[in-house]
C-alpha cells in the first residue's frame, strides 16, 4: 500500500473504531479498474459491517465544464455482515468515477446500483450524503500529500424515495428517511415515503 492510502487507511480504522479491519482489493477485469476496500465487522453496530474505500481519492473527478473538482472522494458504507457482497457496490461506484470522472456529490442518486448485485432488495438505488452511521465528528475531509479527501455514505433508497428526492430534494428525503426512522442497513425495508 502507497503512504497516501496508508494515511487513508489509518484514518478510517480508527472513524471505525473497534474491530479488525481486512482490506480487499476489487478488480473489474474488462475495464482494468481496482480499488481497495477497508471492511470491520461489528461496526458501528452488532450485526453491521462498515467497509470504505483506500485510494478511490487518487481519481480525479470533473465538473460539467471540465473542470477538475478541487476535492477527492472515497465511498463508505454499513451494510448487514449478512450480506458480504456489499462491498462490491462500493467498487462499482468507484469504477464509475475512476473510468468516467463523474462528479459524485452528496445528494446524488446512482440508479440501480444497489439491485446489480441484489435484485431482490427492496431499495435498489444507491443515495449519496454525508458520512453520519459513525458520528458527526469520524470521517470528516482529511488532508493528504496535498489533496483533500471527503467521504460519501452510500444509502440504498426505494423508488418512491428516489421519485420524492427528484420532486422534493435531498434535503427533503433526508428529512423523511430520519422522520420515517428507517433501517438503513436492511435492504428489504418499507420505503419512507
């Protein structure tokens, strides 16, 4: 591991407190792409996994004109340890960033990312916002080797939740998925709206 994914690497096992944490690099073989991805089980709750990944951040993302986005990303997410295969979404967003450049935002909805690898989910589209399942004060940017890094939280949204965040806003949907006091980890839930 280079010594800007080592920082990486240390900052977030101690966002994600307790545990061991294993690092496995996804590959996606027809485009050439990999990201590492940091999972610790039992995190931030009993039955959860956290997982996050190491060095998306060296891809530069790009504005609508072009222009290089002053900010690095890496993903991060809780999922149920029930479900291993997480993580794989997490590559999937990142190979879309790393071959296209595309801007990922908080507030931005990657339709269908989540029923690629789970077509049974209930919620099958993947809802961008701040990283929060570890506390206000865990993941926040980080500096690295001159470039700044922020954290995205992948929550998997509905349909009808993907319809209201279109109508109403990110501000709105969130607002619904607290109110609703929803499960974010379970992929079969209830939409909230």
């Amino acid at each position: 591991m280079n010594p800007a994914h080592s920082q990486i690497a240390d900052y977030v096992a101690k966002a994600f407190g307790a545990g061991k944490a294993v690092t496995k690099t996804h590959r996606h073989e027809e485009q050439k792409v990999a990201v590492d991805i940091m999972c610790v089980e039992e995190c931030p709750d009993e039955g959860i996994t956290s997982a996050s990944t190491i060095g998306l951040s060296d891809a530069v993302m790009r504005e609508e004109d072009g222009e290089e986005f002053p900010v690095r990303l890496e993903l991060c997410a809780a999922f149920p340890t029930s479900a291993p295969e997480f993580p794989s979404i997490l590559a999937q967003l990142s190979y879309l960033v790393k071959k296209t450049g595309q801007l990922l935002a908080p507030g931005t909805l990657v339709e269908n990312a989540i029923s690629e690898l789970f077509p049974d989910a209930t919620v099958p589209h993947a809802y961008l916002t701040t990283p929060f399942p570890w506390g206000e004060d865990n993941l926040e940017s980080l500096t690295v080797m001159g470039k700044t890094i922020a954290w995205l939280c992948v929550i998997p949204v509905s349909e009808k939740e993907r319809i209201f965040l279109e109508e109403k806003g990110d501000e709105a949907l969130e607002d619904a998925l607290e109110d609703g006091e929803v499960d974010i980890y379970d992929l079969e839930r209830e939409s909230s709206v």
